[in-house]
C-alpha cells in the first residue's frame, strides 16, 4: 500500500503570495530522512481535463491552450519529459484520486492565487502519484492571441503551472514595483517560473527563457545536455559567515542570457547549472522583487536579505561539460 503525501504549491500569483520551493529550480520533499527531489519516473505524463468552462473559454479553448502549453515544455530539445492527455473527465482537480487533473474551479476565497498545483506523493519512496491544477474561476480569463484587457491570459499562466507539475520550483529572475494599494506589479521577468503573475492583459511569459530551460533539463536531461552545457558554483559570504538563500545570476556577456540560483546550505554554496559555455558575469543579490517565502520554507530556514547587490570581480569562464571551479563571492550589509 502506498501511503500518500499531499503537497500544495501555491503559484502563478497576482500580488505574491507566497509557495515553498525547497531547492535550485527543483522542489524535494523530505523522505525517511533524506531530500529527494519531486520528479516525474516515467514519460509520457498522462493529464486529464476537466470538462468545467467558464465565461470567454469554451472546453475545446481550455484544451487546445492546455496542450499548447505541454507542447512548449516538451519542446525543449535538452529535456527529455513529454505529456500525453488522457481524455476528459467531469472530477475536478485535487480529488488525489491517482489521476492528474487540469481544470477550472471558483476559490474567491484565494483572493490573490490565479491557479495552484498540488501533488500527491508516495511518502515511503517519494514519488510522484499525481499532480493537479486548478485555474481559479473567481478571476476573468482569456484565450486570445493577443491577450484581452482585463483577463488574464491562460497560457501564460498554465505554461508557470505546468512548470510546477513537472517540479520546478520558483525562479528569482524579474523585476517588480511596490504598488501604493500593496503587493507588487511585474515590470519585467526573465523566467516563466518568476513566482507573480504579469497584469491582467499581458502575454509576456508564453516563451520559455533560459532559466526556465535551464531548470527543466536539470530535471529530464536529454540531447547532449550534460555535454553541451557547463555549470558555474561558488560560495556567498557575508562578514566571514556563510549566507543561506542569496540570489546569484550568471549571465552570459555575449548571448546577455541569464540563469539563477541560490546558496542552498549552511556552507553558503551554490551551483547553477545548464549555461552555455563561455563568459559569465555573476551577480549576487538578497530576494526582494517577491516573498522570501515564495522560495523557501522559512519555519525552517532564515534568509538573510541585508546585504548589498554585488558583483564578481572578475569574469568567470564556463567550460563546455563542466564546471568553473569554485567562485568566492563576499557580500556586505546595506
């Protein structure tokens, strides 16, 4: 008998609200002990979906745009997941019935989450038994090529999803502005996975960025990707002390391509793979464009975002297939 875990991750947010994510990219659950890393065993992953509709989407809308946004993750030439849809059904997401549902349901009691995923996990092994999402029918949605003002865009929002579905956490990657009325507005994103959601409107995050591609062959490594790619790691420190949870970016000086990750252990350590080799500049930065919660779970982690954004004094080469040796960054208090 398997004994079941049920996991939520609250995501795709309009004025972030925040979603534990537990490692670079990845979520993992705790297991006997031990971390381990929430991923799909087989391929395809089969979905079904559910036949609930709403205003502006009739169900062959919702899923045409569904299947749009499988196809752009399996798109990816150096990932190797693929999705295949099951048919229809009248459940509705989040019944941890064994089988992964996609649908609409009203919560205007989750004033701020456009859509969630929720998982089901086997707690002796840790794996994957389902994954649901649910687009919160409380707020107006579009199907639009070009977007509609005042609804949000399906897509976009179902391609963030499925990200969580197929266990990427968030990514750090935009910029934000404090609102006057409170919360935050996205004023640019270099990640599908950033944890909020672009203005109603907006089709911005229907195309997969480096990072995004990055995480997502990590995950399901395919066509040549460990080859192909290199990886950059290092250490953040601040006064002497290792920093748990800075943000370090290494971007590529001649693509201008960016890929994130974090320090993720009491060692300050990071590494962030899948980058193309060459030069990178690296930058390292406290979380403030989103909750730190929407990345770590913080009953058992405390972030430090005190310090000054700081950049690496030197340009860090990244070889092809492997590693830029280790790469020491010191930080300061603002």
């Amino acid at each position: 008998m398997k004994q079941p875990l049920a996991l939520v991750v609250a995501a795709a947010l309009v004025l972030g609200q925040s979603s534990p994510a537990l490692a670079y990219l990845k979520f993992g659950v705790p297991i006997q002990g031990k971390q381990v890393t929430l991923k799909w065993a087989q391929t395809p992953v089969r979905y079904l979906i559910s036949t609930a509709v709403v205003p502006g989407v009739t169900s062959t809308d919702f899923q045409t745009t569904i299947a749009t946004a499988f196809a752009t993750w399996e798109a990816v030439p150096t990932a190797s997941i693929t999705y295949q849809l099951a048919g229809v059904t009248t459940a509705s997401p989040g019944q941890d019935d064994g089988s992964s549902v996609l649908g609409f349901q009203s919560r205007p009691d989750l004033d701020r989450v456009l859509a969630q995923t929720s998982f089901l996990v086997d707690a002796s092994t840790g794996a994957l038994i389902e994954s649901d999402i649910f687009f919160n029918a409380a707020f107006p949605w579009s199907v639009a090529a070009a977007g509609e003002t005042g609804k949000y865009d399906l897509q976009s929002i179902a391609l963030h999803e499925i990200g969580h579905f197929s266990g990427l956490g968030h990514s750090e990657l935009g910029e934000t502005e404090l609102q006057p009325g409170g919360g935050r507005r996205v004023l640019s994103a270099e990640a599908v996975m950033f944890p909020i959601a672009f203005s109603a409107g907006s089709i911005a995050a229907r195309t997969l960025k480096a990072d995004d591609i990055a995480g997502i062959s990590d995950l399901y490594p395919d066509g040549g990707f460990a080859t192909t790619t290199g990886s950059l790691s290092g250490s953040v420190t601040k006064d002497g002390t290792p920093l748990f949870g800075a943000h370090v970016v290494a971007f590529n000086a001649a693509t201008g391509l960016m890929v994130g990750g974090f320090t993720l252990n009491t060692q300050g350590q990071f590494s962030i793979g899948g980058l193309s080799p060459g030069a990178h500049i690296v930058r390292v930065e406290p979380l403030d464009d989103a909750d730190v919660d929407s990345f770590f779970d913080t009953t058992m982690n405390t972030v430090d975002v005190n310090f000054r954004v700081t950049y690496f004094d030197r340009v860090v080469v990244v070889p092809k297939g492997g590693d830029s040796g280790q790469v020491a960054v010191t930080v300061v208090a603002k």
